[in-house]
C-alpha cells in the first residue's frame, strides 16, 4: 500500500524510506502498565509491589537457590560446586584397562580362545584391572595369526581393523 508522500511523487522519480518513519507493526508491542494512576488501572497504592517488608525493599527477596532455610543444595554437596566426583578418586569411577599391544599375540595358538584368564595364564598380563584392551601396535617382522577368537576383551579401532582383516572373531 502506498503512503501519500509516494502518491504525491512524480513519475519516474526514486521514495527513499527514512528510519524515522519505522514503526512497529500494530499490536507487537504491549502498551506498558502505568502505576499508581488510579483505581481503574488495578495498580494502586502498592503498585504491585505487595505489602511491607524485606520484598518491598529494593533488592529484597529471597533469591533462587533459598529453600526455606534448610542447608542450601550448593551447600549440602560434599564437594565444591561445577568439581566433577570423577575428577576426584580415580578408583571409584574410572575404569583401568590392563592393555596388550597386537604383536604380542604373534605366536599365539588360534584354537585357544582369547580371554583375560588365558592371557593372564600364559604370562601376557600381570594383572586384569576392569578388563582387558587390546591396541593396535604392530611391530615390524611380526604378523598375526588368522582365526583367534576373543572373548570379554576391548578393541581399540586400529587393532579392531586390523584383526578383521586376519579373520579374527570378536566377541
């Protein structure tokens, strides 16, 4: 639609829009509650501001975290606030892998099957941890066997590749 200073225009000729004749569409700005102008506007005497008090006062009030008084949720924690519990006793929470490198399964009968109790057994691990994890170090010379069968054991990804390419089975 056209305003009056476009109509007025001569033909041919360029409207340029100015910022001061912005304005926002009707009815996408609330007009604002004006207090303490009389009965009819439901915002006297107190002016929304409740009775007398501690929340009256300018910057009264109790704050998000209060809970009635009893210890506060910040307060209660056994540790300080934005401290993760993992971060702190590595024995509780973490799991510990005992880790053998792929080329030490280079010699290795493929029909016994691969668990943590056979490769503590045969020396290859002193001790189990959680578990066991197996990673992908190759060492030159050595290659592995085709057809071992895994059983309760973690593969890195390279170690996981590499094992599917000798036709092992992970389980």
């Amino acid at each position: 639609m056209a305003t009056k200073k476009e109509k007025a225009a001569p033909k041919g000729s360029v409207v340029v829009m100015k910022l001061g004749s912005l304005a926002p569409a009707k009815g996408s700005r609330p007009k604002r509650v004006r207090i303490g102008r009389g009965h009819g506007s439901g915002m006297v005497k107190t002016g929304g501001e409740g009775g007398k008090g501690q929340t009256v006062r300018s910057g009264g009030g109790k704050g998000p975290a209060f809970e009635g008084g009893q210890t506060p949720w910040a307060r209660r924690l056994p540790h300080r606030r934005g401290y993760s519990q993992k971060a702190r006793d590595i024995g509780h929470f973490r799991s510990r892998f005992a880790v053998l490198n792929l080329h030490r399964l280079d010699g290795w009968d493929a029909s016994i099957e691969i668990s943590p109790e056979t490769l503590k057994e045969r020396g290859l691990l002193s001790d189990l941890h959680d578990g066991v994890k197996v990673l992908g170090a190759v060492k030159a010379g050595k290659t592995l066997p085709t057809g071992l069968r895994f059983r309760d054991v973690v593969f890195s990804a390279t170690a996981r590749e590499a094992l599917l390419a000798a036709g092992a089975q992970l389980g």
